[in-house]
C-alpha cells in the first residue's frame, strides 16, 4: 500500500487543533488542511478578519494564521465533505472528566471521540489514517478501531480501510506555537509501519528525524498521561517546599536552583505558584488514579491522588492566610485580584487556580476587583458561576449571596487599586512585574497588603514602601 496525502482533516477547532494545524499547515505548504468542527461560532472566530480576534491567544499563533490561513489552511463547519476528501484526519476534540456514571469524576468521558469515530466511518472514502491527538486514557485506540471497523462492515459497497495512530500532543500553553516548532519530540504510536513513516514525513518537513519516535499504540497514550503526571507532581512538590520555606527563612528561588542545578532532576517546573491548571493536568492525573483503581493498583493511586491533594491544598492555605493577615476577615473588604488565566501568555482559564481562590474569597465576603490582560470579563464570570448560571446580562457586576458580595472587571489598575486592602497576584502576566509600587501604595487603604503567588515582585522596589508582603517561598514582611 502506497499512502500519498494530500488532504489532512482535523475534527476539533480548540486550543490543539488550531495552532497544531496552523503550524502543520506553515511547514507543508503542498498539503491542503481543513480544521473542522461543530460550534459554527468558532468556525467564524477563527475565520475573523480582524486576526487579533481569533479564539485562541498563543504569541505568535496569529501571525500564523494570517501566512496561511485562505492559502493551504482553511476553517469549516462543513465535516462530511472535509472528511470525504481526507487522506489524515486528526482527532482533536475534547475528553473531559466524567460527571456522571461509572468512574465519574476521574475516567474520562469520551463521548466526542466515539461521536468523531462514527462520523469517519460513515463519510470516509477509501484508505484513511486516523490520528488520536486529543489527550485519552489508555486503549481508547482500541476502541475507535471497533467502531470503524463495525460502522464500517454495514456498508458493504465502499471498501474502507483505518489505520489508527496515537500521535498526542506535548504542549506548554504559552509557548505551544515554540513547543510545535522546535517541539522535543514528536511521538508516533501505532501497529503498522508504513502509516507511521507516513505521518512521520510530514513532521520531518521540519523536525530533525531523530526526534520522531516510534511506539507501540499503548505505549504512546499512556506516555502522554505520564508525562503530565510527573509534571504535575513537580508542581506539587515544589509548592510543597514554599510552606516549608516560609516558615523555616529558606528562599524557595534559592532552593530551587540549588536543586535544579543537579542534572539528574534538572531545573524545569521548579517554579512555585498557587497550585497547577490548564485542560491536561487534572484531568490526566484522575484518569491515571482511576486506570490504577481499576486494575487493583491502590497504592499507586493513592501516590498519585496525593499531587492532587497538595494542588488543592495550595489554594486553600492562599485563602487562609489572606483571611489571617487582614485580621481574621475579608468581608466588604475591596482585594484586588491581579491574572485569571492559569498562567501568562494564555487565555486559557480552563482549572485555573484563580476560578477557586476567587469563589473561596467571595464567599468570605470579599468585593473583588480582577484584572487580566487577555481573559474577558465574560470569560470569568462564565467560569465564576457556572454552576449558578448559563447567561448574564449584567456583565459589570453580579451578586450572589442577595448582594453580600460582588466581583468588578477593570482594564484601568488604578481603578483597580483604589481604596483596595489587598492586591493577589495570581497570574505571572508581564504588566505586573513593572507595577510601580510606590504609587500604588498611595492609592491603597492602609495597612496595605501585597500577596503575591507567583514571586513576581520586585522585592528590592517594595521593601522601600510600607507595604506588607507576602511572597510565596520566602519570609513574611510586616510593616
């Protein structure tokens, strides 16, 4: 079997898909690529004239988009026809946790992946690579195979044949477009070679052949859940170390370059902070718990439940010891609220630390004021009350509680900062870093408190004003 492609399908217009197949799209000029996907809204956000508009914010996706975008890549609501003409189709939809059923709360739900299999066997034509890219458990290639193969028996007049690959995707959001470019490796999992060596030259139009790695199919899904696992856990155990810090005088900075100068633990995502986010993280470490669970593995469940629990527990002592330092209470108290999405250079604010730090802090009473760069005021409170709410049409401010407390979006940071008791530093956006303190001191109800979770400050320009600080990891400073 000779595979020539052509025509690359991606089922999933979302912060994988996009980006993935802008970046597919730059480096294969000869291969049309048409990203597909139910919402005609997102379909239409990523078609917006104005290129700064598009959903998804990555440095240097949009400037992408606009190479190739029309060219060799194109945005469509129109799936059958894409997937008729597909000789690649990319699976790039979402997986979330289950809510409901067995295993809810750690398996995940993969509703829109069997839903994506369906749809392939029904419209695809001849030979088609399928390619899992969105995050899975273990053995779901297995069963996109028996859905292809059983949807694909009833027909009987178009002789369609599947080879199915794990190809899962490797990256930091806010840097994905630089992960995709000069990506550490590209991992291809499957059991016949020559549909592997076929996505393989696609990747090696830009990635040097020693980076391509080849596996088997469960190999490669179950390296995807792990590689977030144990990153995950070096979050977890850092900001271990910050409580121990604190109380002891170390420096977390310090600590963590001492330790991250052993090249036998290296220093990436030694970084403290107020607890992990983004789509992969939480949702990987539940569907690995549940994996163990299900096999009788109970101790290596419990060994990865505990990151879990240390995530949680982040949030949670934030909150207390906010609480603690602004004398045993928040309520009507104006804190300001600096970063909602999980981390800069992203709008992403999916598991954001943010969402439960703002909720907890509200519910002690709090009036919040939030500011970020590039989530919108729509985006929080959609996050914010989910669960009470679909739609709000007063997007300025919305009382829950019968009005006992209330959050304000503001662009402006003085307006942000006036008459505030608190500032929380929650995302490490740049702004921040060039914040002057001294005239933000002045606009502050005294005494005024800095809290910072991302150790983004300055402590040489602070410590010449009167502020009160805390810096994760490092000593508490009272005026």
């Amino acid at each position: 079997m000779n595979l020539k492609i052509s025509n690359i399908c991606c089922i999933g217009a979302g912060y994988v898909g996009g980006p993935t197949m802008a970046v597919v799209a730059k480096n294969c000029p000869n291969l049309t690529i048409e990203v597909v996907d139910l919402s005609k809204k997102k379909i239409n956000d990523w078609n917006n004239i104005d290129i700064s508009k598009i959903p998804v914010f990555e440095p240097g996706l949009a400037e992408i988009i606009k190479e190739v975008r029309g060219k060799n890549l194109f945005f469509s609501d129109k799936i059958q026809e894409s997937i008729e003409k597909a000789d690649i189709i990319f699976i790039s939809v979402n997986t979330p946790t289950k809510q409901k059923g067995v295993g809810a709360g750690k398996a995940s739900d993969l509703k829109y992946i069997e839903n994506c299999a369906r749809t392939v066997a029904r419209y695809s034509k001849g030979h088609t690579i399928v390619v899992e890219k969105s995050t899975i458990p273990v053995r779901t290639a297995e069963v996109i195979k028996k859905i292809l193969e059983s949807n694909n028996a009833i027909d009987n007049e178009d002789k369609k044949t599947f080879s199915i690959l794990s190809n899962p995707e490797f990256l930091a959001e806010g840097s994905a477009i630089n992960d995709l470019q000069n990506p550490d490796r590209i991992l291809i999992g499957g059991e016949e070679n020559e549909a592997k060596e076929t996505l393989a030259k696609i990747y090696s139009q830009w990635v040097e052949p020693n980076k391509i790695i080849f596996t088997n199919l469960w190999s490669s899904e179950l390296s995807k859940l792990t590689a977030n696992a144990f990153l995950a856990q070096r979050i977890s155990s850092i900001n271990s170390i910050s409580a121990v810090c604190e109380i002891t005088g170390a420096n977390i900075d310090e600590v963590a370059k001492a330790v991250g100068t052993d090249n036998r633990i290296g220093n990436k995502f030694l970084k403290t902070g107020p607890g992990f986010g983004g789509s992969c993280f939480k949702k990987d470490l539940l569907n690995l718990i549940y994996l163990c669970e299900h096999f009788g593995l109970e101790k290596v469940a419990e060994y990865w439940e505990s990151v879990l629990k240390i995530n949680d527990w982040q949030k949670e002592r934030i909150r207390k010891l906010m609480v603690e330092k602004l004398f045993g209470s928040i309520t009507n108290k104006k804190i300001a609220v600096l970063g909602f999405s999980f981390k800069a250079n992203t709008n992403d604010t999916r598991e954001s630390p943010s969402i439960e730090i703002v909720r907890s802090l509200l519910e002690e009473g709090a009036n919040i004021y939030i500011n970020d760069p590039k989530v919108s005021e729509k985006k929080i409170t959609q996050d914010l009350y989910f669960e009470f709410i679909k739609e709000v049409d007063d997007l300025n401010k919305y009382f829950i509680n019968e009005g006992s407390n209330y959050w304000t979006y503001s662009k402006d940071l003085e307006i942000v900062f006036k008459n505030c008791d608190a500032i929380l530093i929650l995302t490490e956006w740049e702004e921040y870093k060039k914040i002057d303190w001294g005239k933000t001191y002045k606009l502050m109800r005294k005494p005024a408190w800095v809290f910072d979770t991302r150790g983004v400050i300055n402590q040489e320009d602070i410590s010449k004003t009167n502020f009160n600080t805390w810096i994760v990891g490092k000593s508490i400073l009272e005026n």
